[in-house]
C-alpha cells in the first residue's frame, strides 16, 4: 500500500496543474500597491505595507546577523521596525522556475491571512510588494517551531504538559480554519506540520505558512485537483491516491504532529530504512496497547509528568487521525474536545 500512496502521489505531481501560473507572464499586485487601500478587501490582521527601504531597514540589509531560518518561500530574518515593534520577516528568494509558485503563494497568504484572526494563528503585520521584491512580516515568535525543540535544537525541555498545551492550541487553530467563522467558508492549510507550528514566549502554539492553503468553494467539504501539493510524511494517502482534498486532509497531518509529539521522532527520516524512516510505519501497530505503547513514549519525557492514561487517550486519537479513510478521522473540533479531556486527565498525576 505505501508504494501506491508514494506513486501515485509522484504521478499526480508531474501532472499539469489547474492553478499553473505561466512564470513568464508578471502579473502587477493590484490593490496591495493602491496608496488607497479603501477599496481593497476587508482585511483583520494585516494593515501595513512596507517599502523594500523599510525591510532592509529593518533587517541591517539582511545581515547574516538577523537570519533565523529558511524555508521553501525563501530566508526568514529577525527584524525591527522603526516604531520598534521586533518581527519575523520572510524573503522571497526563489530561481527563476519557481518564481511563479512563489508569487501565487504570496498572494494566497496575504490574502488568507488579511481576513483571519485568531490567537492560535500567527499573525500577519504586513508585507512588501515593491517592484518584484516579495517580503511577508509576522509577529516574532522567539521559542521557534516545533520540530526543533523536539529535536534538541532548542535548549527548552518540553514535558508532557507542554506538549498537550501545544497539541491543543494548534488543534484550536485548524478548527478555527475548518470552521466557517474564519472567512466564511472552510480553509484547508494543506501543509500542517510540527516546522509550522511557531511558539511564543509562553509557548502558545501558532499555526503559521498559509501559501498552499485552499478555501473550499462553495463552502463544499471537498475539492478535487490536479495537482496534489504539501509535505511527505504529513500527506493524506486518500489525497494522494485520488486527488480529492478535504478537511480531513489536515486532520491526517495533525495526527502525524501528535505523533512527534508522543515519540520525541520526525515523521520521516530520511537516513533510515524504508520501514523505518516513517513514523506511521513505525509506530501504528504498537498505539493500541498500554504496553507496547511504553516502548514509543519520547525517552526524553519525565515519567513523573504525565500519567499512562492521558497518554494512551493521545495515543489513541492520533491513530484515529491517521487512518487511511478520510471518513473515519475525527474532525478538528472533535479532537480539540478529546484534546481537552487528555488535559484534564493528565491534571491527575
């Protein structure tokens, strides 16, 4: 079965897009370059527009000072505006082929997250659209993503507690995108994973990288593509075998997230064996039982901190987040519900 996933998922890949982009037409940004914005759309969480001055500004010209991360967008830098405000800015630095993606992603997240606001998402401060130069500026969120404090770059030590807490803020997040309050109709991030879930001083956790994200039309709980896009180890198999994106989508890679959550692991790794370089494979058999579960509980994790019923309870709803049907995962306000009652649970150690 995972060969036909990873084949099917290749073949639909190579197949041409229904959002292509020709990379050689340069389409101006309409109203995001309007000096006014009144008769731009609504916008929450997004009011400023910067100059490409104000972002080399801001980053002492993009010193390796100020760089803080990298992505597929392009270079993430640490930034200060002038009233003082410290942010994250991400800079649009791709080749010439992929240029085209990256301009649609830019437009899908200033326009996505222009109209969401939520505390379990991060937020938009504003973006540049100067000439050709792309900049997207977020809060600054000074603990990092996930991945890397559960993978020891961090020199923060996540118990059992803290996990729960970043499980539930970001299950508060996708439920808030799968739900209609958000834009009125249902949004699919479409590339949840533990390098997207940014923490605060107080380790709130804020679902951040909006670019491969997709409203649903007509508010419909499907919609069929093309071309199938997002992360491997996080990718719905039923998405990748026929095309058909869902809410349940996101509840696949949520599941994944807890799993790196109960087992300190990444989703793949990638000097690894076939079987071995996949969490799911790895660890889906040994969910449901108390005792086979000990041996896939993160080493790292104090047994003082959490009790063996919350952790079956987690181990549990991520196995049902993973199934291979769509239809037989819980729903994101489902999970925040179990996800609460786990808390509460693990409040009795």
């Amino acid at each position: 079965m995972p060969f036909n996933i990873v084949s099917a998922w290749k073949k639909r890949l190579r197949s041409k897009s229904q959002d292509h982009i020709d990379p050689w037409i340069y389409k101006p940004i309409e109203f995001w370059q309007l000096k006014d914005r009144s008769s731009s759309p609504k916008r929450r969480n997004c009011s400023s527009v910067f100059t490409l001055k104000q972002m080399e500004e801001a980053t002492c010209s993009f010193s390796d000072e100020n760089l803080i991360g990298k992505g597929g967008f392009g270079r993430v830098y640490k930034g200060t505006l002038r009233d003082g405000e410290v942010v994250a800015i991400k800079k649009m630095d791709l080749p010439p082929f992929k240029q085209a993606d990256g301009e649609r992603e830019f437009r899908v997240e200033v326009d996505i997250l222009s109209r969401l606001d939520h505390p379990n998402l991060v937020k938009m401060i504003g973006y540049c659209a100067d000439g050709k130069h792309r900049f997207l500026v977020y809060e600054f969120m000074p603990k990092g993503n996930l991945q890397d404090l559960l993978n020891g770059i961090s020199e923060v030590k996540m118990d059992w507690p803290l996990r729960l807490k970043v499980a539930l803020g970001a299950a508060r997040g996708l439920a808030y995108l799968h739900s209609s309050s958000a834009v009125g109709i249902p949004i699919v991030h479409r590339d949840f994973k533990s390098t997207n879930i940014l923490l605060s001083e107080y380790f709130e956790a804020k679902i951040s990288d909006f670019g491969l994200a997709k409203l649903m039309p007509n508010g419909e709980d499907m919609y069929a593509t093309t071309r199938v896009l997002g992360t491997f180890g996080y990718f719905d198999p039923e998405y990748a075998s026929t095309g058909k994106l869902t809410l349940q989508s996101d509840v696949y890679a949520f599941g994944v997230v807890l799993l790196e959550l109960l087992t300190g692991r990444r989703a793949i790794e990638l000097n690894q064996g076939y079987t071995d370089h996949n969490l799911i494979l790895q660890v889906r058999h040994l969910l449901g039982d108390r005792k086979k579960l000990r041996k896939v509980i993160d080493p790292d994790l104090s047994k003082s901190s959490y009790s063996m019923e919350s952790i079956a309870m987690f181990a549990d709803l991520a196995s049902r987040c993973v199934r291979i049907e769509g239809g037989a995962r819980p729903s994101m306000a489902e999970c925040v519900k179990e996800l609460q009652l786990i808390f509460r649970a693990n409040m009795r150690v």
